[in-house]
C-alpha cells in the first residue's frame, strides 16, 4: 500500500497540534460549562473588556488555545511566559512591549503558563502592572490556585501574600478534561482535513482511550501514526497495525467502557 497523505512529513511542516488549534471559539472542543452560550468565558468573551483570569484544569484541554482566542478577541498583544522558564527579565521585556503597544492604541494579554510557580521576583515584576491595567493577566495552571498560589511551600510569608494577591486579581475558571466524544471529534477534524492517514473507528478509540481526555496527547499520538503510516506504506490505520506501532505505551483497551 502506499500512503496517500504524505504532505504533513514535508520540510518546514507545522506540527500537528499547531495546525489543528482552533482559530475562533466556536472551534473549541468541550468546556460548554464555560464556553456555552450565556456561559461565563463566552460572556467575558463578548463582553469587549479584557480582564484577568486563571485557567485550572488539566493537561490539554484547551488553556492555552482560550488566551490566545482571548488576545484574538481584543486585538490584544499576545506574550507567552513560562513561570518556570522565564525569569524576570522576560516579565520586563513584556512590560517593554505592553508599553509600546499601548502608545499605538493596543492592549497587551500576557499568558503565564505554569503560573502556580511565579516565584516572588517575578510577581514584583509583574503585579503592579496588572494593577494598574498595562497588561491583562491570564495565567494556566494543573494545580489548584485556592492551594498552590497561597502554599506552604513558598519560601517566605511575603510571597505568600503576593500569591494571595496575585489571585484575588484574577478569575479562576474551571476546565474539564475532554469526554471521548470530543476527543473522537478532534480525530475526526484531522481525518476531514487529510493531516493524518484513514482510520477504522476500533483504531480511533484505541487513541481516544490512550489519550484520556488530553488532547495534546491525542494529537502527539496521531502524528505519531501518521508518522509511521507513512513509513510503512500504510493508507488505512487499523487497530492491530496501530497496537504494534504503540507497543507497551498503549494500555489494554476495554470496549465496554
């Protein structure tokens, strides 16, 4: 057999998760909680005020994907931050850059992710300028701000308080994990657009089980398949091609459930 998709191996090619990121809201895939119509994101969404916010929730279920349709949404200056990465430096260079966007009549939306380990120079850096409206503050977290941004593990009970401070200045919006019919539907998005090889649906919810309710698992996975489809000359992925392709990293699936 030879593969019929092979354009997502091409030189300079975008990764898979890039390419299937949702552009508009109405392309996100679960969080109807939030996302729904009269729902409160949706609302803030629609509001044309930017404020701040926490998203916590899991892995791949869409945090970074909402800041940025959120920046998108208020023709905002998008600035991405890792808390455990960046230093204060990167926090001032932002600062820098919000300044300069506002002199042209433009908002700035500064996304930190893992922001539950913003240690205190880099909140000093930052907060005032939350609080005085230069930047709009959304920061993405797995743990659970009520306890990881007012811990005990902080090293100082000054911290603490700008920990404490951090969040009393921002929402804190819950997300899910993705239920298989999302994520079945994410799979299906990649089929309609040719990004990856066809699939029989024992195959879709062998990858749908394994991701369990992470999309960007789901997607590292499929371009995993496609990866090896391609290789092996295969243009239909089928469940035992796809057990022997994902070896011992695939867990046993249960078709009941």
């Amino acid at each position: 057999m030879s593969a019929t998709n092979p354009t997502y191996l091409q030189s300079g090619y975008q990764p898979l998760a890039e390419r299937l990121r949702p552009t508009c809201l109405a392309d996100v895939v679960g969080q109807h909680h939030l996302l729904g119509e009269g729902k409160p994101l949706r609302l803030a969404f629609e509001s044309g005020v930017p404020h701040s916010c926490i998203l916590w929730g899991p892995p791949g279920v869409g945090k970074t994907t909402i800041a940025r349709l959120m920046a998108d949404a208020f023709d905002a200056q998008f600035i991405c931050i890792n808390a455990v990465l960046g230093g204060v430096k990167d926090i001032r260079d932002a600062v820098d850059r919000a300044q300069v966007a506002l002199g042209q009549g433009r908002r700035t939306l500064v996304f930190v992710d893992e922001v539950h380990r913003f240690n205190k120079a880099q909140q000093d850096a930052f907060l005032a300028h939350v609080e005085s409206g230069l930047l709009t503050f959304v920061g993405a977290t797995t743990e659970n701000p009520s306890f990881e941004l007012n811990s005990a593990l902080l090293d100082s009970p000054a911290q603490v308080v700008y920990n404490a401070a951090l969040l009393s200045r921002a929402t804190v919006y819950v997300l899910q994990p993705l239920g298989d019919a999302d994520l079945t539907s994410i799979v299906q998005s990649a089929l309609v657009k040719q990004a990856v090889p066809a699939m029989d649906m024992v195959a879709v919810k062998h990858l749908v089980a394994f991701a369990d309710g992470d999309a960007r698992r789901l997607l590292n996975l499929l371009e995993t398949v496609a990866t090896a489809a391609l290789q092996d000359g295969v243009d239909r992925v089928e469940a035992p091609w796809l057990q022997g392709i994902l070896g011992e990293r695939m867990r046993r699936f249960d078709a009941s459930g």
